[in-house]
C-alpha cells in the first residue's frame, strides 16, 4: 500500500462519515485502525531509511509488482533520493507547472535519472514509471519548496 493509498482510503472514510453512511463509534473504530496501519507506513519509512518524500518515489517506482533483489532495491532507492534532490534544488522554480518549457525540463529530467534504474526495468515499465513519477511531482510540488509536504 503506497501513502497515495492511504490519502483515498482516508477521504473515503470521511466522505462515508459526511454522508451518514456510518455512526460517530463506528468512524472512530476506523479511525484508530486505520492511525495505526499509518504509524507501521512511517516505521517502513524509517527501515528503508528514506524520508516521506522519498519513500513516495520508492513506492511509485517498485509497486504494485516490481520483484527486485537487494541490491537492485538498493539502486531503485539511490535513484529517488537523487531524482528528488535534483528537482527540488534545481528545477522545481515559481510556478514551473505553467511554463511548456519548464514542465519539458523536470520531464527531461526525470527520464535522465530514471535511465538509472537497474535493468529489471524493461523499456515499457521505464516508460510508465517516467509518467507517473512526473504525474506525481507535477500535482504534489509547485516550486520553490512549495509541495503537499512543506
């Protein structure tokens, strides 16, 4: 489960909530099961020895079914902390969503380091994780430390 996961699963119990769908007892049961399946998702972070942004990257490049080795995880891990240290410093400017040539630049980027990825990634899966990679940095970052986790 990826922490995007938990964002939907998160608004749904709300929205069940806000629709009546549930009782108050009920959505609190949820509630505390489901603050203690997150605090397992931050401990995962800290045993990957990654942080909340990187793990994001992590999971976006290995799941759903990624079978990987030791050290090809390894890579994949080296791989997010580089791509998301490249972008943060130096491509994500003021308002860098609402220029072409910005948004080609962070593209370009992110296939650049992405290309660094072990070779358990076929041309196809490559491709797909450059999209979503670039999906995610595109809703979740809007430049100049501005992000969904600032």
């Amino acid at each position: 489960m990826t922490r995007i996961d938990f964002l939907e699963e998160f608004q749904k119990m709300i929205d069940e909530y806000n629709g009546g769908a549930i009782n108050v007892q009920f959505f609190f049961d949820k509630l505390l099961a489901f603050a203690r399946r997150l605090d397992g998702e931050e401990k995962r972070g800290i045993a990957e020895q990654l942080t909340e942004e990187e793990l994001v990257i992590f999971d976006l490049l290995t799941k759903p079914d990624m079978k990987l080795m030791k050290q090809e995880e390894a890579e994949v891990k080296k791989v997010a902390k580089s791509l998301l240290e490249k972008l943060t410093k130096e491509k994500l400017v003021l308002d860098w969503r609402k220029q072409q040539t910005t948004r080609a630049m962070v593209f370009t980027t992110i296939k650049e380091i992405l290309d660094r990825l072990p070779r358990a990634y076929s041309k196809d899966i490559y491709e797909a994780k450059c999209d979503l990679v670039y999906q995610h940095f595109y809703e979740s970052y809007m430049g100049q430390g501005r992000s969904v986790y600032a």
